[in-house]
C-alpha cells in the first residue's frame, strides 16, 4: 500500500518513533537507542538534521536503510551543541532506522530532527564541498608542493558517494601513509636540481660523520644502506664502516663501485672490546657532526641536506632528532613516528632519539660517547650524559622522515629481547637522575619508563577546590571517593556553592563538612567558572591548590602521591592526571593547542589501557596545557600569573589559557598517566545548547586563538605532520611544514 506522506518534501520530528526495542545494552556497556522514520521513503536523495538533547559531547549514530536488496548503514556523529547534517540516498523505497550510542547507561535522545528531499544536483553540489573541505584526496594544497592535487572526476558520483560517506565513518583512514609519502615526501627532480645548485652558493658546510657498525647479524641490506650515504644530495660527509663481525675470516669488502670514494672507510673491531670506543674516536676525529646508520636502514637522499640547513639555521644547536619509519623487506616505507619538540620529561619515558640523531662533536666528546657496557641502550645512555653538557633550547627536533629503519617481525615479538631492552633503558635513566640529584625511582614499563619522584616525610597541605551547583549524586560521588580512596592525607577540601537549591545536596554539604572538616563556601553569583576557583584560592590553606571538577571519581588511590611527586619539582608549574569517562575510555591524556580548531584532548576515547600513538597515552611528558578538571598548582604560582581569566574566558578555555600563561612564565606544564580518575565530563554544567551559550563557547573560542595564535598550527607538544581533525593522531594534509620543494627553494 502506497504510503501518501512519502510525497512530502520535508519531513519533522513528529514522524520519528521509537523503535519496539528502542534501548539495548551491549557487551561493551554501550548503549543504544534506536527509532524508526514512519515514512515508506521514495528513491532518491536526501539530506537529514538531527541535534540530541541533554549533554551529550559526541554520540555515534547508524543510519540503517531496510531494503533486503541492498542493507547499508550510514554513520554519522551527534551531539547536543550542534545540528548534524548528512545526506542519504535511498536506492529503492524503504524506511530508514537510526541508532544512537552512549558511552553510559543513558541515551539522550532526538530533540531536533528534520528530513528534507533534495535534487540530486544539490547532493552533488553538498558533497563536492564536503570532500574539498574535508577529504585529504580532494583537498587543494596550494603551489608548495610538486604534486598539488590529485585529480578527481567529480562527474563520478557513485564514486564520489562513497568517499563522502568515507567522512563520517573512522573505521579506516582517508588517506594512507603511501599516498601522503607521494603528495609531501617525494623529491622531484626539480627540487633536487634546486638543492644541488644551493650547495654550490653556500660558503658554510657542516661535515657530518657517520658510523656504522656490522655485527654477526644479517647483513643483506648493508649495501643499500651504504648507497644512502652515498647519494646524499649534500656531499660533505664521512662514512666509517666497522666490522664487527666475530671469527669472520673474510674482510668486509666495499662494492666495487665505491671503492673509489675516498669518503668511505672500513676498520676492525672484530674480537675487540673496545671497538665501540674506537669507532666513536674516528667519528669525533673526522666530523663536526656525529651521527650513527644501521646497517640495514637507509637515509633518504635529502637527510643530510635538510640536517646542513637546519645547522646554518640554528648554529648553536647541540643536539638533533628527527622524524622517522620503517622499511620492510621489500622497502616499502609504513609506520611513522613523527615526534614532538623536545622536552626533558618524554625524553626520559621514551627515547626520542631513536633514527637519525646528530650530535655536535663538542658535546658527544665532553659526554664520553658511547658506553659498551649499557648494550641496547648505549646509545639512549650517552644522550642523557650529553645533556649534561647542553640545554634544552639547544635540542632541535626537525619534523621531517629522515631515517627509514629496517623492520622484522621476529625482533618486534622477542619477549626476552624486549625485557632486556625495557630494563637497560630503565638503568640508563636511573643513571641521568642519580647524577642531577634527584629523588626517584624508575620503573620499566611495558611502553617506556616511569620515573616516580619522592614525596616528603612532611607532605604539603593540598586545597582541593571543587565547585558545584547542586548536582547530588556527582558532588558525593567526587567527595566520598577522595575522602575514602586518597592515601595522600595532607589535603583540606573546599567545595564552592554556586547557588545550590536541592535540598539533598545542601544536606549533604552540611554533612561532610560536620564529620570531615570539608569547607562550604557560599557564591550565589552567575556561574563563571574562573571567578569561582580564583575567590575559593583566595581562602585556600594549602601550599598547592587543586582544580577538580564535580564530576571527577576517584579510582586510584595513589593519584595524589603521582601528582605531588611531579608538582613539587622546583620547574614544574601545572601537574594534570589521565582522566577516563565512565565505560573506560579515555576523555583526557592531555590537550594539545590547535585541536579541532582551537584546542581539544588528545586520544579522545581511545581504550583506556591502549598506549595511544608512540605511547603518548601511557608516559609522562611535559605538554602546552593539561584541562583544569583535575589539575594542581603551587599557589604561589597560580596568584603569580593571575589565576583563572574570569574576564574573557567564564566557562570554556580558561584552564588552556592558564597553563599557557604558566609556560610563558617559565615552568613545565606536565601530564602524568600513572594518575587516573574517572571523568562524567559536564555532566553538571550541560551543554552549549542555547544561542547565548553558543555565542560565548564562540567568544570563549575566538579569544585564544587571539591570544595563542602562534600555538595554534604548531604546538611543541605535537607534530606538523599530525592532523589537527581527529584526535587519533591521523596525518595531516597537507603538513604545516615547509615542503620540500620551498626549503630548495630557500638560499
């Protein structure tokens, strides 16, 4: 039977229903809510709109079209801040069912919602934009680069159909690491005319020297290896090639090809224990620059020449990493590690000097160059020894692949190789801090190091400041559980009342502030969330303050030993935790600036014991902001740069602006994820759901850009190869880098 409201051209609210099994509970704790569009739908294009109400930040949705002939199901994210819009297209007549997940117990459901039919000639037009907006593949990268665009018949609409509907759904990325390596890592031979012809006008040449050591492993890819240096665009350079090789009876013999290159030298080590330190005297001899090549790994043709660059940049740069990835057999290039600027405390839970790392000659000498007895981590034990003899704006990180290192599966899955890596790595560490004098224990981890720095006998007294406005069931939560679960017991809490009118909230304050002591500040102004922790710091007793949100549950009850062990370092300023939402997933492992436009979580929703992207999710490392949902200050600190801005930034940002201000006075703003709460983020508060909120989160927004604009495209913290959509460290595209092709460009 024919259904008559199929004719219309828009459909409301009104027309969306429950399903029968409208809510389900899945394995993972997600649960779903679904409804059904009571519309027996003609062919055709479609657009739809749906915005959820409550608080919801980001909920996955599933657009399922019922036709047995072809089953599909679209995705789509929604929220509460925002109408989310896609299009659909319907192959045959049929109803259409959406799903919504939640990461709780509670689904919020469909408060807005509207389906219009549209011409086909609008769905091309909507998704020509989108794609160009969105879609790497289709984006325009200006004239930079050598490859600009890749070419798309936007007269193939199946084809565009499909990498639209690619947008929405996160289960595979929109572009491969191979595709990014053609558009932004691929030399022409334009640029590397141009490169050859710079080096002709340039007065100045570093010479770098580079060793490589063959052992009694396979040596296939020795000759490759060597062939890299050899076609280096930028030819100032030594190779010292030491044979290492126990009971070989055959010398180690160059390609004939090479043997002419006066550049390239063998020398034994073979049976000599000292063969490590004599390589490294023949480096140091030859090289203002030293650096170290695997006998199978490769350097790209440019690696030198970007390295020379950056030293005529940089003349009193001491020490240089860079980006890298691996190579497999067949030299095919996957898995890159771009890292981030250099900052004492990653260095120290992982070793950001892995691939191509340079060191000035001065600084390698002075430090006693590599110690043979440390075995697989000699190398990461002699660049904690040359920071002893540099500082840390004298580290340079280029944000460019210039190592390929040779990957095996075998080596990768040795447990026993693994552990006696972990703990060589551990030791080396455990060295650094045992000769700068500080107190701490190191522990290997599964994913690097955690260094656990000692807290007093005398524990300095904590004011944990957490503002509220009724809120029952979170408030007791957050408070009961820091009461009963904290083993650091030098704490006062202070809980700020913005206005508080439920009867069971205002019982329970007078309750724990009669058996434990907690501090009950009245503050019946409208809610601005800076002005409240800044009047409640004013009081506070402590010699450090933290910022908690009412929402926060404590899990773990050494969090505040962690926390303090890092805050009372004389250079740290802010200390923040790792913060889970309710079904374990993450909600906080740090904030990075320029995140989704502004600033935003890294590893939003990842699982909440996953490493994350090089294991960021799982060490501690210093960052550009940590969010003020749980975070701890000296006080003095926080009344030295001015608190919280209650002025331009009420509700949304004033932690990021905070921590930055903590920064630029000097001090480290560091994340710890060996402290871990749970997070029901803005489950008080709400969201930005009404035109007066929305224009100030925009104000909110606007102003640190204003203010923060230099951070905005490259935040230390992360990478410019990293994309600032996503929070899973996806590629950018294009890198906010210099191409190639401008550096040759460059005299």
């Amino acid at each position: 039977m024919f259904d008559i409201n199929a004719l219309r051209l828009t459909w409301g609210r009104a027309f969306l229903v429950d399903r029968p099994d409208s809510t389900d509970v899945s394995q993972d704790k997600t649960t779903t809510r679904a409804y059904v569009v009571d519309v027996q739908l003609l062919p055709g294009w479609y657009m739809v709109e749906i915005r959820l109400d409550g608080q919801a930040t980001e909920r996955k949705a599933r657009i399922k079209l019922s036709s047995a002939s072809s089953p599909e199901s679209l995705a789509m994210s929604l929220n509460s801040r925002q109408v989310s819009k896609r299009l659909i297209y319907l192959p045959a007549r049929e109803r259409i069912e959406i799903e919504v997940d939640s990461q709780g117990p509670l689904v919020e459901r469909i408060e807005t919602f509207r389906l219009a039919r549209v011409t086909s000639r609008f769905a091309r037009s909507r998704m020509t934009a989108k794609l160009e907006a969105l879609h790497p593949k289709y984006r325009s990268c200006g004239n930079g680069y050598d490859v600009t665009k890749v070419s798309h018949d936007h007269r193939d609409l199946p084809k565009a159909w499909r990498d639209y509907c690619r947008l929405f759904d996160e289960s595979e990325p929109l572009a491969s690491y191979q595709d990014w390596i053609y558009q932004f890592d691929t030399l022409s031979a334009d640029t590397r005319r141009a490169m050859l012809g710079n080096l002709r006008g340039v007065g100045d040449h570093p010479v770098f020297a580079i060793g490589i050591e063959v052992g009694d492993v396979s040596t296939d890819h020795l000759e490759t290896a060597i062939l890299s240096v050899v076609g280096q665009i930028y030819p100032h350079w030594w190779l010292i090639i030491e044979d290492r090789r126990e009971g070989a009876e055959d010398k180690l013999v160059l390609p004939s090809n090479l043997r002419s290159d006066a550049r390239i030298s063998i020398i034994s080590g073979n049976g000599s224990s000292d063969a490590p330190a004599t390589l490294d005297r023949k480096l140091a001899e030859w090289g203002e620059w030293i650096t170290y090549l695997g006998p199978e790994d490769v350097l790209p043709e440019h690696a030198l020449y970007v390295l020379a660059d950056a030293i005529r940049r940089d003349p009193d740069v001491d020490l240089i990493y860079a980006d890298e990835d691996s190579i497999d057999a067949q030299g095919t290039r996957h898995s890159p590690r771009f890292k981030s600027d250099w900052n004492d405390d990653l260095g120290l839970s992982s070793d950001l000097f892995t691939g191509l790392a340079v060191y000035r000659t001065g600084v390698f000498t002075a430090a006693g160059g590599r110690d043979p007895r440390h075995g697989s981590a000699s190398r990461f034990d002699m660049t904690l020894r040359c920071l002893g003899h540099t500082s840390g704006d004298r580290i340079l990180h280029i944000p460019r692949v210039l190592y390929h290192g040779r990957a095996y599966a075998e080596a990768v899955n040795d447990p026993v190789a693994q552990k006696r890596a972990r703990e060589a790595g551990r030791q080396a560490v455990e060295r650094h801090l045992s000769r700068i004098g500080a107190p701490a224990v190191v522990f290997a981890k599964e994913h690097g190091h955690h260094v656990q720095y000692a807290v007093p006998e005398k524990k300095p007294l904590v004011s944990l400041i957490i503002p509220t406005r009724n809120g029952f069931d979170l408030l007791s939560r957050c408070v009961d559980s820091i009461i009963e679960k904290t083993r650091y017991r030098a704490f006062e809490i202070i809980i700020v009342d913005n206005g508080s009118d439920d009867r069971e909230t205002l019982a329970y304050m007078a309750k724990v502030s009669a058996e434990h002591g907690v501090r009950v500040i009245r503050d019946d102004s409208p809610f601005n969330y800076s002005a409240l922790n800044n009047r409640a710091v004013q009081v506070a007793r402590g010699q450090f303050v933290a910022l908690v949100n009412n929402d926060v549950e404590v899990s773990d009850g050494g969090w505040l030993d962690e926390v303090m062990g890092n805050a009372l370092r004389p250079e740290v300023g802010v200390v923040g935790v790792k913060l889970l939402f309710t079904n374990g997933t993450v909600q906080h492992a740090g904030v990075i600036i320029g995140l989704s436009g502004c600033a935003d979580h890294l590893h939003r929703g990842l699982p909440g014991d996953a490493p994350g992207y090089m294991a960021r999710a799982a060490v501690t490392q210093s960052l550009s902001a940590v969010t003020g949902a749980c975070l701890v200050v000296r006080r003095s600190l926080y009344e030295q740069v001015g608190g919280l801005n209650e002025r331009d930034l009420a509700v949304s940002f004033n932690d990021v602006d905070f921590c930055l201000r903590v920064r630029q006075a000097g001090y480290t703003v560091l994340w710890t994820p060996h402290a871990v709460l749970y997070h029901h983020e803005s489950a008080t508060r709400g969201g930005d759901d009404t035109p007066e909120k929305v224009a100030r989160a925009t104000r909110e927004a606007d102003y640190i850009r204003r203010s923060w604009g230099d951070l905005i495209a490259n935040d230390p913290a992360y990478n410019p190869n990293l994309s600032l959509h996503g929070f899973d460290c996806r590629l950018a595209w294009p890198p906010r880098t210099e191409s190639l092709r401008q550096l040759a460009q460059r005299i």
